[in-house]
C-alpha cells in the first residue's frame, strides 16, 4: 500500500489546488455579475435623466442648463462606455479562471484513474498470491497423504 501512497497523497493536493481554483472562478463570476448590475443601474439612470428632461420640455432652459445636461448625459455615456470594458475584462478573466479550473478538474481525474489501476494490479497481485499459496498448500497435503492401495 505504500505504492499508493504518492497517489493518494498527489490526489489530495490536486482535489485542494481543484477546489481553491472552484472558488476562484466563483469570485470571477460574481465580479462580472457585479459589474454588469452596476452597468444596468448606470444605464438606467442615464434613461431616467432622459426621461425627467424630455418630460420637462414644457419648462424654459437656458443655454447653460441644456449644456449642463448635454454634458452630464456625455459623461454617463462615457461611464457606460467604461463599464462595458470593465465586464469585458471580467469575462476574459473568468473566462481564464474557468479554463484553469477545468485543467485542474481532469487532472484529478486522471489522478484517480491512475489510483483505480493500480488498486486493480494490486488486487490482482494479492489474488495470484493466494491462488500459489493455495496450489501450494494442496500440493503439500497430498504429497504428504499415503499412498491408497485400492481393495480386491
């Protein structure tokens, strides 16, 4: 069994280096659903502004107040703008920390593989040795039994 032992013993570094991975790619995840929430609250506040502007139309404006919108509805834009290459960046990176977590997850398994085999040699082995000791045994026992002399 100390044959296995390394196996085992790179198994559980493996399943630890898998899970560590597993929670990675759940913090990337959350990140992107994170930044695409606060895209959607930055575009729908730049919709409500718009809203409360053109349902203002019936008030007076002056010059200086429709530049001051103009150019605050330009900065939401250009914040909308960012956050869209923020998810974009997010993506990438879960996009990575997915592909690192799949890598990790097939060498466990063939990890495991690998330990399945070599129960199944070890049994094998364990089974041949019982058969010779038993064909042994027997081969004894009847050398030792006297000769029977048949009755007439």
């Amino acid at each position: 069994m100390a044959k296995l032992h390394a196996i085992e013993l790179a198994i559980t570094l493996a399943t630890r280096q898998r899970d560590a991975l597993a929670q990675k790619y759940a913090q990337a995840q959350r990140n992107c659903d994170l930044a695409r929430t606060q895209l959607a609250q930055l575009q729908g506040y730049s919709q409500e502004t718009d809203e409360r502007w053109i349902g203002a139309q019936a008030t007076p404006r002056s010059a200086e107040l429709i530049r001051h919108h103009y150019q605050f509805s330009d900065r939401l834009l250009q914040a909308a703008q960012m956050q869209q290459g923020v998810i974009a960046n997010l993506e990438r990176q879960r996009g990575q920390a997915h592909q690192h977590l799949l890598q990790a997850e097939f060498k466990l398994a063939g990890l495991q593989q690998v330990l399945k085999a070599r129960h199944a040699l070890l049994q094998r082995a364990m089974q041949r040795s019982e058969q010779r000791a038993s064909d042994e045994f027997a081969a004894m026992r009847h050398q030792h039994q006297p000769a029977q002399t048949p009755l007439c």
